[in-house]
C-alpha cells in the first residue's frame, strides 16, 4: 500500500508459479518470519504437550483457511475478515466511483510476511493477483490503535488521569522507535505493562501478567473491549479496501515496472502513478462507509491514515510511487467531511497523537544522534520508562 507494488516477473521465473506458491516461496525464503503461523503452531503443539486442546483446534482451523502455513494467523484471519466484507459490500451496494459502477472483483490470494517496507502488492502473471501485507505495517497499526482507542475510551469517560496520559506518551514513543529504528514495533513494552518500575521484571512473564492491573479496570469491560473490535476492524478493513479498489479499479494493468528481488525471489515492482493512489484512497474509503461497519467507519479511516502518516513521516516530499502521507490525508477529507456526525470524533485523534509525536522528536533529540546509534532497544526504554517525565 505504501512503498512497493511487485509484480512477478514471467521473465525471470519461466514456470508458471500460482499465487499460493509464490506467497510461500517468499515466506520460506525470508528466513526471517518471527510472526509464522507453522512456528508458533509447533511451539504450542509442545506446550501443550500434544494434547489436543481448544486452543490447537483453532489454530489447526486457522492453518487450514490459510494458502501457506507461513504467515500470521491472527493478522491473516483479520484481513480475510475484511475481504470478505469487502467483496459484500461491492455485491450488494451500488457505490459509483467518478460516475461509473463498481464491479465486485474476486477476492485475491492474500498473504502476511515479515518486511520492513509498509506493505506490498503482489500479481502473478499480469492476470491472478496476489497481495502481500507487511506484517510489520499491521503490527504497528494495531499498537498505535491501542494508544488511540484507550486514551480516546478513558477520555470520554473523564477517567483519564496524568498517569494514564504518561504511559500513553511513553507508550507510543517505544512503538515509534521500536518500528523505526528495529523494524518491529512488537518489541515495544505492551501498553498494559509499561507502568512498571522494573523493567527486569517484563521478562519473567509470570510478573509481567500480575501487572496487567497497572490499567484502570474499565478497559477490560465488554463496553471498551467491542468498541476497540469495532475502531480496528473498521481500520483494517479501509487498509485492505485501498488494495482491493487498485484491483476493481484494474489500475495493475497499466502500472510501469521494474525489476526487483524480495526475500529471494525475483518480482518485478510496478507503480502506480499518485492518482491510482488517490482514487484507491477514495473508493476505499467509500467501501468502508457503503459497509456495515459505516457508523464506525471515519473514525478508522481517519485512525488508519494517522498510523500510516507516523509510519512514513520521515518521507514528507512522497516517494516515486507514492504521494506525501499529508496530500492522501488532505485528499480523503474532503470526502470524510460528508460525515459530520462523525467529524468531531475522529479530529480528536489528532488531539491524542500529535502532542505525542513531539514528545517523540523531543526524546530522540535527547539521546543525540551518536547515543541513539550505539543503545540497544533496552537501554533506550530504560531511558525512556524510568527517567523521563513526560508531563
Ligand atoms: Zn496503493
């Protein structure tokens, strides 16, 4: 969605190579895959001592769904969740898009892998598509998601204490540098848990659960835990509904390409020019609000193009294939605007995130360039749980 479009080459790879193959060639040969589905099957096979438990069952099921045993499988059933309602609203809403009806297109070969880029696009011999989402944009969403749904939830609530607000602020600071400076926002310290003052104590994870406390109860109730299902869903699906409106839209077709290699495996990379882009933003958006999740569905745009915005901010000017983060944003506005019932909620993720993207920059500035280089990830959280007051 961000950085690359692939495209496989017939070129360079003379077989006809089906799009689950190719998803599973790139995932075996990454090496890399922390997240894999195969991996966390077997450790759990052991864990549970081979019996045969609910919990094997649902990831034998999950496994089952999948077109390779190599990806995430929480991220995988999320976005299979999204195509499905995609595809459902294509059928049965009659959506226009610059005076033309929208025709459902079948819901590609999809997968998840372990990359640094944001997300990728994948088409097997210009005719079956296949996608690629980047694990690593998909974790870093639903950890900024978390960040925005709870301040946003304690806040409505006139719950949120100072607290509350510095753990939010440290929070989103780790899950910055964790995804920008070791590409995996999943060693940021989980939300729940970063009130402690022994961050020793978050390796020993029988500790570490008894802090699950340290947050007010209120996010553990039925009422916070639907509405977060229902922000994320709806931000999910508008990320999967950009991929899905390049495909409707037949924009894969008239893209340029060039040659490229990922994880081992020849591709070829093709652009889209920023218009695709912007009308891929667009008619996403529209599937989003024309699908059940519309009473919801700005809120998650707007939340979708906040992780994205903070995701690629060092990119202000745009790259080749993408406009600036800023434009797409402005661009999707003045559609987003039509919902005023909702415009007062999601402006309000600006209000949560934007002072804590200067309390990021500040941070960085006081580790300096050189320090920052040569502290490990444990280090910088050290500094940043225990020594920094943020309010
Ligand atoms: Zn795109």
């Amino acid at each position: 969605m961000l950085q690359s479009r692939l495209l496989f080459s017939s070129g360079q790879n003379p077989q006809n190579v089906s799009a689950e193959n190719l998803i599973k060639g790139i995932q075996l040969s990454s090496g890399k895959d922390m997240h894999n589905n195969k991996l966390f099957y077997e450790q759990m096979v052991n864990f549970f001592d081979n019996k045969n438990t609910r919990v094997l069952k649902d990831l034998r099921d999950t496994t089952d769904r999948m077109p390779t045993d190599y990806q995430d499988s929480h991220f995988y059933n999320m976005i299979a969740e999204s195509f499905s309602v995609l595809k459902e609203t294509a059928e049965t809403k009659q959506i226009k898009f610059a005076h033309r009806n929208v025709v459902a297109k079948p819901v590609p070969v999809f997968g998840t892998f372990d990359m640094e880029s944001l997300s990728t696009f994948l088409v097997v011999d210009d005719q079956t598509p296949a996608i690629i989402f980047s694990n690593g944009l998909l974790k870093f969403t639903q950890r900024i998601l978390e960040i925005i749904i709870k301040e946003q939830f304690l806040r409505d609530k006139n719950m949120l204490t100072d607290q509350d607000k510095e753990s939010f602020a440290k929070n989103f600071i780790d899950v910055m540098i964790s995804f920008h400076l070791f590409h995996d926002a999943y060693y940021a310290i989980p939300l729940d848990l970063c009130n402690t003052d022994d961050l020793d104590s978050l390796d020993d994870s029988d500790e570490a659960a008894n802090q699950i406390e340290a947050m007010p109860d209120c996010l553990f109730s039925r009422e916070y835990i639907e509405l977060h299902l229902d922000i994320s869903d709806a931000t999910y699906l508008w990320m999967a509904a950009h991929e899905y409106a390049h495909l409707v839209l037949d924009h894969p077709s008239s893209a340029a390409q060039t040659s490229e290699e990922i994880a081992g495996v020849d591709v070829a990379q093709i652009e889209y020019t920023w218009q695709q882009e912007y009308d891929a933003d667009l008619l996403g958006a529209m599937f989003v609000m024309n699908s059940h999740l519309s009473y919801i569905g700005a809120y998650g745009i707007y939340a979708a193009l906040s992780v994205l915005l903070f995701g690629c901010y060092s990119e202000t000017a745009g790259t080749t294939s993408h406009p600036p983060m800023r434009t797409r944003i402005d661009n999707l506005l003045g559609y987003l605007q039509g919902f005023e019932f909702q415009l007062k909620h999601y402006r309000e993720i600006d209000r949560i995130l934007a002072p804590k993207f200067i309390c990021y920059q500040h941070f960085i500035d006081y580790l300096g360039t050189e320090r920052l280089e040569k502290l490990s990830l444990k280090e910088i959280q050290e500094e940043l749980y225990q020594k920094i007051d943020l309010l």
